[in-house]
C-alpha cells in the first residue's frame, strides 16, 4: 500500500522539511526539501521518494550507479536510506532549480547558440559514462537538468534507471522512449553510439520543439522511428546540420561510436 504523499511543512526524516513537490514519475514523487539539521543543514535539495516495487528497484538501480558517478553535467546525488520495514526508499539530490529540458524547451524559443551549449554539456557527461563503459539507454528531454551557476545555466544528465552496461544486454533488457530509440535497438541490439543516436532526436527536440518521429498516431510514430530516418531540416547552419545528420544515421556503423568522439568532433568543427 502506498503512503499519502507528503505536505509543505511536513518533516522526512527528521532532517529534512518538505518545500514542495517537484514531480512525479513511475517511481513515485519528487520533494523539494530544507536542510533542518545535520550536514545539509540550510541547504535546498531534492528528494525522491519511491514506495513501491517497481520504483524501489529503479530508484536503487539508479542510486548504486550514480555513487560511482561525480561529473560536473552528471546530477550529483548525495545520500540515500533505505527504510526496510516499510519498504520505502529516500534518495537526496542536488536541485536543479531550472528543471527539465523538455519544460525549459517548450516554455521558450531555442537560438542554435543554446543548442549547441545543452549538446556540449551533455556530450561531456555521457562521455564519462562512455570511457568508462556504460550505456545510458534513455536519453530524452525529461531527462535532462538544468541548474543555474551564476548568469549561466549548466545542463546535466539525468534518470539512470535503465543504464547498461556495456556488452551486458539482453534483448529483453532493451527499453527506451519512443521518438528517441536508435533503430538498432528494436532489433535487439544496443551500442554507445545508440545513446548518439538518442542525442541527436533530443537536439532536433531543441531545435524544433518535437521529436523527430513526431506524429499523432502512435502506430505510424513507432514506424517511423523504426526506419530510423530523418530529414534533417535545411535552416539549420551547415556544420550543426552535418553533425545531426551523423548523430542520425540510421546504420550505427556510420555514426560517432561515442561520445568522446562526437565531443572531439565538436571541438574540431568550433561547435562548443
């Protein structure tokens, strides 16, 4: 049975006082919390909580990865307590004040300039995971955070309930989010270079607001994405429209193979 979810002003753990909810996902909720006492006290955070089966095996999935993690554009996680008796699992974050990319994304207009900036900030976090043999398996706009530094915003990557590790998959471990899978992978297969491919769907969402499969019906969406192909759009500037068209190639062959070589890339074509 799943708990009520908390109220502003109530106490977790007696360390920590519920500010609001933040969101909500298959997991279970968001908060954002005050620091009342101990380590964190003062500090604002993000707490998430999850209560059931299904959110605790995520949660824990994503909370025994994230602890080997410390990367500027990978979201920091800074404790957790696992409270066996009433199954329920407490996981502190730091707060990413701006929110998702999805949310941000929507709420604006994107110049190629802020394209370019959340493409090299999370490059430079899945090349970590890269070098290091993960795959991540979810990239999608939700799943990335902003946080503000000073005048600027810092993007970070985000949800790592599904990550891989590499040489590991099975075809029944592939998952993803439709409008953002690489071909190869509803075939049962999954590389490096499919988290490109993902990449490359969320920065055309950056670009145009949709990802590119996008479609009212579901059935000719997931067609689409199965082909893989996309036209990438003519406005865009040639070096940006060269290296989306290489990050969506439909053959995986022919794409960047990771993300240490789509940043050395980058870097070689002035794009950061």
């Amino acid at each position: 049975m799943e708990r009520e979810e908390l109220k502003p002003g109530d106490i977790v753990l007696s360390y920590y006082e519920v500010l609001g909810i933040i969101g909500r996902g298959q997991f279970g909720t968001v908060y954002k919390v005050k620091g009342i006492k101990g380590r964190y006290r003062g500090k604002i955070l993000a707490l998430k909580v999850a209560n059931n089966p299904y959110g605790i095996e995520y949660l824990w999935k994503e909370t025994q990865t994230l602890i080997l993690f410390n990367h500027p554009n990978i979201i920091s996680l800074q404790s957790y307590l696992f409270k066996k008796e009433q199954k329920e699992l407490y996981v502190l974050y730091e707060l990413m004040d701006v929110g998702d990319l999805k949310d941000y994304v929507q709420n604006r207009e994107m110049t190629e300039r802020e394209a370019i900036k959340v493409l090299w900030h999370i490059t430079n976090g899945l090349a970590f995971l890269h070098t290091r043999g993960y795959i991540h398996s979810d990239l999608k706009p939700e799943n990335i955070f902003g946080k503000k530094v000073l005048n600027s915003i810092v993007w970070k990557l985000g949800d790592f309930g599904l990550i891989k590790i590499r040489g590991s998959v099975s075809i029944l471990d592939v998952k993803g989010t439709l409008g953002y899978i690489a071909p190869e992978v509803f075939k049962g297969e999954i590389h490096r270079s499919s988290d490109i491919y993902s990449l490359g769907c969320l920065l055309y969402f950056v670009l145009r607001k949709k990802d590119p499969f996008h479609v009212e019906d579901r059935k000719e969406k997931l067609r689409r994405n199965k082909e893989g192909i996309v036209h990438v759009p003519k406005d865009i500037s040639p070096k940006l429209r060269d290296t989306l068209e290489k990050m969506l190639e439909p053959d995986y062959k022919k794409r960047f193979r990771t993300a240490v070589e789509l940043r050395e890339h980058l870097v070689r074509e002035g794009l950061t």
